[in-house]
C-alpha cells in the first residue's frame, strides 16, 4: 500500500498520512479583520431619511444635518453640468482646437523620445537594484469571479470532483444534490475535463457581442457550475468561490509585486446582500495584503423589474446605500460589514453599454421612488444616482474617521459618449474610455484633469476593438493618466501571472519602452484605492507632490526626465489655455 509522507518541520519527524490531514496543530490565525478589536462608538448617532433617492442625514430637528449640507448635489445642477459639457464636446471650434492640441502632445513627446530615450534608460540603469519586475504594479480593474485563468479553475474543479464527490452542493427542486450527481447529470467524469470543455475562453464569435461574453462566464455553458464554484452566496455559503480566490491571492503574494483590486459583486435586490457579503469574506478569511476590493454594482433593474422582484428604483438604491450608512452612523448595526468595508475602496458600475437606452435623463426622468419603468434607465442616471449617494455618504465617513469609496465605473467602452460625460462629472477614474478617442473635447478634459483610465487591450481585442486599433498608445504619449489592467482572465489570458501577461503583450506589440511601462506601472498604483501609507512604501514620502519631486526613481524606476517631461507639457498646456481665452 502507498503512503503519502512529508517530514514535518515542527516536530521533525517523518510523517505519513492520508492526503487531506493536516500534520501538526495550525498555526492560530492571524486577525486580519480586527475581530479583537472593539467596533468604535461615536456619542451622536443621526436619523437616517429618505428623499428622491439620497440617503438624508437628518438631526433632532429633522433637518440635514448643517456639516453634510454641502455635499447634496442636486439632480438639477448635474442635469445643468451636463448639458454644459454637451455644448462643449459637440462645438466646432473648439473640437478642432482640442484636436490639435492633443495632435501637437503626441508629436512633441515623440521628439521627447527621439531626444532622451537614451537618457532615460541610462537614468533607469544607474538605479541599483530596481527593475521593471521589482516594482509595484497594481491590476486596477478585475472581476473577482473571472480572477483566475481557465487552466486553474479546471484544476479546481477536478479537485473538487475528487475530494467533495458526496457533499451536497446544491438543492433542486427540493432535493438535494451532490457533487457527484451534478458532474453525471452533465455526463462528465474528471478525466474527461479539458479547457476546451470548459469552454470559458473567449473566441473570434465573440467580437461585439456582449450577451455571448457574459454566457461564456459559465463553465461548460452550464449555469450550475458558475452557480456552485464561482458564487458567494450560494448553498455551500461561497465556500468553493473562497478557497479558489485565496489560491488567485496567494498567488499574487507570492509574485510579490503584483497587487489587484478585484469586483464583488452587490445587486440591490434585497437589504441583506452587504452583510452576507462581509460574512462570506470574513468567515472564509478571504484577505490579502495584495488586494483591496471594489464593489461592482450591475445596472439591471429592467431584468428585476420584470420579475417582479423590485417596485421602482428607489428599492434597488434603498438596498445598496442604506446598509452602508447605517453602517457609518452606527457600527454596531452591522459588526461584520464595518470590518469588511475597512478594505473596500470603491464602487464600480457595471453591464453592457451597448445597449440600446429608451430612457432619456433629463429633468422630466421620475425620480427613483416613482421610476417604475419596464425599461433600464440610462446610464447616467445610474451614475448620477450613485455619485449623489456616495458624496454625502463620504463626507459622513470622513467625519468619523473612516476610509471612503471612490466611483471608478466601467465607461466608455461602448455606447453613447454620453456615458464619457458622466463619468467624467462624476467619477474618481474610469475603466476603458475607449470612445474617448472619438470626442476630442473631452479627451484634452481627461487630460488636464489627469483623470485615471484604466484600459484592458486584451479584453477589448474580444469584444470591441481590435488590439492593434486600441487607442492605448496615443494615449501614453499624449500623457493621458492610463494603466494597464486585465479585466477578466478567465475569459483572455493564459498564464498565472495575468497582468504580466497584459504588460507583455502590449509592449510586444507596441514597442513600449522600458521607461514607458514603469509609467504604466507608476499610473496604476497611483490610480489605485490602496491607503496612502502602502502608496508611501511603494511610490516614496512625496509621491503626492506634482513633478520630479513626487517622483523616487528608486522605488518607480520612472526616470526624472520622463517625469519633468509630463510635467513641463502640463504645464506648458495649461499656460497656453489661459493665453488663449480669448479663441
Ligand atoms: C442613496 O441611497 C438611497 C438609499 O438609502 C437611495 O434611496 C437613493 O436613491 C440613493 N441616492 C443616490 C443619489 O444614489
Ligand atoms: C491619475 O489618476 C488618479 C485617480 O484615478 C489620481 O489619483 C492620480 O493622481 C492621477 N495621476 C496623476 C499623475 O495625476
Ligand atoms: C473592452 O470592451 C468590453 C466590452 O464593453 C468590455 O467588457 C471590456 O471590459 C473592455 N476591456 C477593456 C480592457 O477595456
Ligand atoms: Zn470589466
């Protein structure tokens, strides 16, 4: 008979064993939740109100509250702003001039190049120790249940198939179902299990077609699968979804200078999804220090709408921001959610922009408690929506010494360019901007505000666009604020390492210098909800300050001359603007 055996570096002493037990007492676990500490009290608590969809913080009066009064923007300053910025992107003039400004960026940083680029990588050589793999780079946009490549979940599953053969893994119809069952429902046995019958990579049908992508996100074409391995909540209570996440994030430990910021996802169907989410976390301990999580919100209210499982709009942000600042107005209210909002660092909108809207957003829209509507309202009500929600619920947070959310929605991917405009009035940083490149006013608008883009060439090479017509490069020289980031794996990438595997591939492609991708590198985490003391670790003590002064090229590997380029073209741009008022 065989034995498995290892020797133990306890007790040294060889051991044998079955395969599943453990050899010696664990370690005790590490409280990475703060699960000691006790939640903070504050001596006020508010009263918490309701009006045309913003969450009211209300004193003994019943009024707003006087500190938090400034951050209510109204519906009716957004709609303004809006139609403000409609005006610009679509006037003649001043498209042409933007135009030409960003032409005139893109040729002046060739000449940059053609000048220094020798001097940039002698600058990168004389800095010992660092290099492009030794820096930090963070994957700005992912989804949490597409994190792991198709090779990894496969392997999971066949684990599983051996391991968990008896243990009841889902309920149908009332009777329970077993690992086992499941797989010879679907006639398959774990040999038989490949990646091509996983069937969750993306291929060439899938070039503009979003309804295909999202069927591609369930194994085997089978519901059942994405429902059992790749759920949170779900009749195993997201165990299998836990303990393949923590293999993607001791994964990530391992690579060491490889962080993300991965999507879980919140529904607004009903008010209990915040805490069973935190529950899920903190239970199965899913916590890394290479990860902060973002929050991805998916805009579907038609489909719950159609099933009867809502009344209007108002419940789907009822569910989604009242918990949250209940949360803040009282910890005790929901112990767990308060531990797992500590590393939460933003939301996220997320669905198909293609879409077609029927709605328009404009001051005649119902507001949310009277939007009863069969059809989905437009994106920038939704954005509007949650942006009005989350300044106030910010500013609550900020005055109680708690860490805030910032909106980094999907945007711009397809669709109207109206979604550009609201996410640029509303957003901290967006993902893709791809049809920026069709509205010059707005591009030059990104770039002097430096607003962050975080872009998935690989993704889009499926779905939208093609890699070589993705508009990445222009951007980098141009000096837009982008990062490079792998939106799903499962669906596009081949190797553990997926977001070297984006770098790798773009700077093939696009020839993209060394200095270039330290740039990327140095955008993402700067892009990045990570607290300011990691950024310190990561960027230097004054990564904040503009210039060569925020600059530590022993810790970026940025060069300072690629640096007092970027910020001497600024400069010069922003100069030239108030010189030509006038135009
Ligand atoms: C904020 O959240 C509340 C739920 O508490 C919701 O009713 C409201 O519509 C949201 N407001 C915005 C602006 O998102
Ligand atoms: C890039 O965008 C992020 C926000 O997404 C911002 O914090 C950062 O300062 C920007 N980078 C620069 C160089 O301004
Ligand atoms: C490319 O476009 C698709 C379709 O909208 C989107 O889902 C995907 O996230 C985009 N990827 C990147 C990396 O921009
Ligand atoms: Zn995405």
């Amino acid at each position: 008979m065989w034995h498995a055996w290892r020797f133990c570096y306890v007790c040294k002493s060889v051991l044998f064993s079955a395969a599943n037990t453990s050899f010696h007492p664990p370690e005790p676990p590490v409280d990475h939740w703060g699960l000691d500490t006790p939640l903070p009290t504050f001596p006020v608590t508010y009263t918490l109100g309701r009006k045309h969809g913003v969450t009211q913080i209300l004193g003994e009066d019943g009024k707003v509250v006087e500190t938090f009064r400034p951050y209510y923007i109204s519906k009716d300053k957004f709609l303004k702003d809006t139609e403000r910025m409609i005006t610009m992107i679509t006037d003649g003039p001043l498209k042409s001039f933007c135009y030409r400004r960003l032409k005139y960026l893109e040729n002046k940083f060739q000449l940059h190049v053609l000048l220094n680029e020798l001097r940039e990588l002698h600058e990168q050589k004389s800095v010992p120790h660092r290099d492009f793999y030794n820096i930090r780079k963070v994957d700005t946009h992912i989804h949490a249940a597409s994190s792991m490549n198709q090779k990894h979940l496969l392997r999971f599953i066949k684990k599983k198939m051996k391991t968990e053969a008896d243990t009841v893994v889902l309920e149908k119809n009332g009777r329970k179902v077993t690992m086992h069952e499941v797989f010879t429902n679907l006639g398959i046995t774990a040999y038989d299990m490949s990646v091509d019958m996983l069937d969750v990579h993306a291929d060439r049908n899938m070039f503009h077609r979003f309804d295909k992508f999202n069927a591609k996100y369930n194994p085997v074409g089978e519901s059942t699968l994405r429902e059992i391995f790749i759920k949170t909540d779900n009749y195993v209570n997201g165990k299998y979804f836990a303990e393949v996440l923590k293999e993607v994030l001791s994964d990530l430990e391992d690579s060491k200078y490889q962080q993300a910021e991965p999507r879980l996802s919140i529904y607004g169907r009903s008010k209990d999804e915040w805490d069973k989410l935190a529950k899920w976390a903190i239970s199965h301990d899913v916590w890394s220090s290479n990860v902060m999580w973002m929050v991805q919100i998916p805009r579907l209210y038609d489909i719950y709408k159609a099933k009867n499982m809502i009344k209007n709009f108002d419940v789907i942000l009822d569910n989604i921001f009242t918990p949250l600042f209940e949360v803040t107005n009282d910890p005790s209210s929901h112990p767990e959610l308060y531990r797992f909002l500590q590393v939460v660092s933003g939301l996220d909108s997320v669905d198909d922009e293609s879409k077609h809207e029927y709605v328009q957003f404009d001051r005649t829209t119902a507001q949310p408690e009277n939007y009863v509507d069969s059809e989905n309202p437009p994106y920038s009500y939704y954005l509007y929506y949650m942006y009005a929600n989350i300044t106030v619920l910010n500013a609550f947070r900020r005055s109680r010494g708690m860490n805030t959310f910032a909106l980094r929605p999907h945007c711009g991917e397809a669709g109207h360019v109206n979604h550009l405009v609201a996410g640029y009035l509303t957003s901290e940083s967006i993902s893709h901007g791809l049809l920026l490149r069709k509205v010059p006013v707005l591009q030059y608008l990104f770039y002097l505000t430096q607003m962050g883009i975080a872009m998935s060439p690989l993704s889009n090479n499926s779905l939208f666009i093609s890699y070589n017509r993705n508009p990445l490069p222009e951007y980098l020289m141009k000096g837009l604020n982008v990062s490079l980031s792998t939106d799903d794996p499962l669906q596009f990438h081949f190797t553990k390492e997926a977001l070297m595997e984006e770098f790798s591939i773009a700077a093939q492609v696009w020839k993209l210098s060394s200095c270039d991708m330290c740039e990327l590198a140095r955008n993402s985490v700067l892009q990045s909800g990570f607290e300011d003391k990691v950024k310190i670790h990561w960027l230097g003590p004054s990564y904040r300050e503009e210039g060569v002064t925020g600059n530590d090229v022993s810790r970026t590997n940025v060069p300072d001359i690629r640096v007092s380029y970027r910020y001497e073209a600024m400069v010069d741009e922003l100069t030239n603007l108030f010189r030509t008022k006038h135009l």
